[in-house]
C-alpha cells in the first residue's frame, strides 16, 4: 500500500510535466530598420561565495546508520486476577529483578499474554457458556484458567491488573507484542484498556493489524530506524497463515526502515511441541501455521531476523540467508495458570546486534530458568543452551544455528 502510494504521487508527477504542449511561438520577422548600437549592459553582480558545509549539515545531509542491539524474550503474564492467589504480592516487585541485567539494548522487546484491565468480563467464557449445555472437567496436564466473573473451568482468559504494568518498564522493556490469541481474551474493550495503559506507561506497542512499530536509534553522528511487525493466526492481526500476504506486507515495509525485525506468535503447545515440523501445524483443530516455509518466506521478501512464541517451550534456531530464526523463546515470566514442568520452565533472553550494514554482528542466548510463582532467574547450568542446541541440530542440519557453552549463536558456515 505504502509503494502504490508512492508510485502514484511519481505518476501524477508525471503527468503534469507531461500535460498538453505550450503553443509554438512565431518567427520574429527580420527588423528592417537601421540598426544601432545597444547601450552597453550593467555589469551583473557575482554572487556571495557559499559558505563551505559545516560538520553537522553534512551529517545531516550523508546519514550514517548505527548498529542496534536488541534483546527479546517469550511469553511474559505477570499475574492474573482470573484465579485464586494469581496475583503476585506486592504488586509484583521484583519478580523480574534477577533478569533485568539481560534485559539490555536500544530495543527490549516480549510476547504479552492477557489484557491489561482491573474490570471486565471475558467475552471468551461467556461464549464458551452458551455453546455447551455443562462444563466439562479439565484434561490432564492442562493449564486451568477460570474467569472470576463468569467461575468458568477450563476457560482460558487471562486479566492482568494495571498495578503490575510499571515493572514492564521497571525491567527495561521497551516494546511488546500483542499479536496473539489472549491479547483478545476481553475483546475490543480489554485490547483498549491495554493500549491505554501500556501507552501512558511509554511502552511501544505492535502487532495489530494496521500497527507496525518504526523507531529510531541515535548513536552520536549515526541512526538507524528499525522495524517491528508481528503475526499470529487471529483476524485482528497479521496472518501467518497467508504466506503470500506476509511476505508482500513485509516487503512493503522493507523500503522503510533500516533494520526490520518480524516476530509470530504459531505453532503447536506444550512439550509435545519442541520439535519444528515440515509440515503445517495445529492446536486441536485450530491452524498454528507451516512455520518453515513462513520465516522463509518472510526473511526472503526482506526480514533481518525472525523470531517466534507461542509453543509455551524453547525450540531450535536456524540460520537462513544468514538470518537467525528462533521458532519460540518459551515462557518467560508467567506467574500464574501455566505449566512449568520440565522444558516448559526453561527459558531465555535472546540478544542481538547488527552491524549498519545490517550484518548480524553477534547473537547470544542467556539461559534462564522459571519455577512456579517465581519469576526467571539466570541458570549457571545452561539447561536452554544444551536444549536448543540439540533441537536445533535435529530439526535443521546443515541450517542449525551453532551454540557455544556460553550462550554465543552463529551461523553453520
């Protein structure tokens, strides 16, 4: 849309320059009168020399990008006021402190699970009342979410009270994801209360349709713009199940920006999970999207990195074209209502830095480790590095990303 626009102001352009001819002007006839010397011109003053550029507008004008690090994690729900004690105490002070000094870069970017609120009812359990004459008990293993206000089993909304929203900020984010299946737990007006809240607090905020996040980096002299857009499989974001429609939406970003970055929310749950199929993958009968061929796609039409949630587990990083692709970062912090039982409690921060040129200067992954109604805290035992390393090597071979013992990601060639 952005290109049409574009070519079509160059066409207009165009067009006016190429309206109908000016008349011809007529031929001066000869002047048959006795010719006379003309009165000699007044000389034409020179104009003022030009002032040589100074420093800062020839900055201006040759602008120079920087190189960006960035840091990204996975699914983040600081609590929930949809079950008995998902609060945490104390308005959840310090439940991020152990994993703010890897919460670094000139963009911090999570995955945010729920809607920010302190009132409301989910439209999600009310429709699950009408469909079904009585409930019906959990599965084994599954996560059980109940809505407060409508005492609903097994539904799985998420409210998050606006108390806990500053120690987002408190722990260095800085952007946040919110293309996913419970960003709409409370429908139009919980994604409003959560917009709301997340803008007065200064945190970015993408992955609607229609909101693509485009910030500027200043280092000295240098900046750089970097893009974000994110995709799920919900009709009030960006579909990654339309390969076709993702790339040409990425593309239409490209021109834009310096660095773009794309992040999805796919794929199949839990820890039948961590391995990244050939094939499209779902959730029951919901559609989770053909991963692969997607990030591909995506990173051919102009992506510098790719980077994925929504399994709730760690799973492998490949490199293609020299671009990384994570296919999930995990949970990150979810205090309440999911599963952390062995992989699902493994966790990370994924930190990356680019050169200007858009090169991949160096990428890390900073194992953590997150136990029920706590939040992550760094693992000196590296359970996520031997983890993805080794989910990595199984799912992409000659593609998988390389990872060192301490953290250091990089390309197989």
């Amino acid at each position: 849309m952005i290109r049409g626009a574009g070519l079509t102001l160059a066409v207009a352009g165009l067009a006016a320059c190429a309206g109908t001819p000016a008349p011809r002007q007529p031929t001066p006839a000869p002047d048959t009168a006795v010719a006379r010397p003309a009165p000699p011109a007044a000389p034409v003053p020179l104009p003022a020399p030009l002032p040589a550029p100074l420093p800062a507008l020839a900055a201006a004008l040759v602008r120079r990008p920087a190189s960006v690090r960035l840091a990204f994690v996975g699914d983040i729900n600081l609590g929930t006021a949809t079950l008995p004690d998902g609060v945490p105490p104390d308005t959840g002070r310090g439940l991020l402190g152990a994993a703010r000094p890897a919460l670094v870069g000139d963009l911090v970017v999570g995955n945010f699970e729920g809607v920010l609120a302190d009132t409301g009812t989910s439209e999600k359990c009310e429709r699950m009342r009408t469909q079904e004459d009585r409930p019906r008990p959990p599965r084994k293993h599954q996560r059980q979410v109940a809505d407060t206000a409508s005492a609903r089993p097994g539904c799985y909304a998420f409210r998050t009270p606006t108390a806990l929203a500053p120690r987002l900020v408190d722990a260095g984010f800085t952007h946040l994801n919110l293309a996913n299946n419970h960003a709409n737990d409370y429908g139009p007006a919980g994604r409003a209360s959560t917009d709301r809240i997340l803008d007065s607090l200064g945190l970015r905020r993408y992955g609607p349709l229609g909101r693509i996040a485009i910030d500027t980096v200043r280092r000295g002299d240098s900046l750089t713009t970097v893009g974000l857009v994110g995709f799920a499989t919900y009709p009030y974001a960006y579909d990654l199940l339309d390969i076709g429609r993702s790339a040409a939406v990425v593309d239409s970003i490209r021109p834009l920006v310096d660095l773009l970055i794309v992040t999805f929310h796919g794929g199949s749950e839990g820890v039948r999970a961590l391995h990244v199929p050939e094939m499209a993958e779902s959730l029951g009968r919901e559609p989770r999207g053909d991963l692969r061929r997607w990030a591909r796609a995506v990173i051919d039409a102009g992506a510098d990195a790719v980077v994925g949630h929504g399994p709730h587990v760690l799973r492998g990083i490949e490199f293609y074209r020299d671009r990384p692709v994570a296919y999930s970062l995990g949970n990150f912090v979810t205090y309440r209502g999911f599963n952390l039982e062995g992989p699902l409690g493994v966790t990370g921060v994924l930190q990356l830095e680019f050169a200007p040129d858009r090169r991949l200067r160096r990428a890390r992954l900073v194992p953590m480790v997150q136990r029920p109604r706590e939040g992550p805290v760094p693992d000196p035992a590296g359970a996520a590095l031997d983890l993805v390393r080794r989910l990595s090597a199984d799912d992409f071979g000659g593609t998988a990303a390389r990872v060192s013992e301490y953290g250091e990601l990089s390309a197989p060639n």
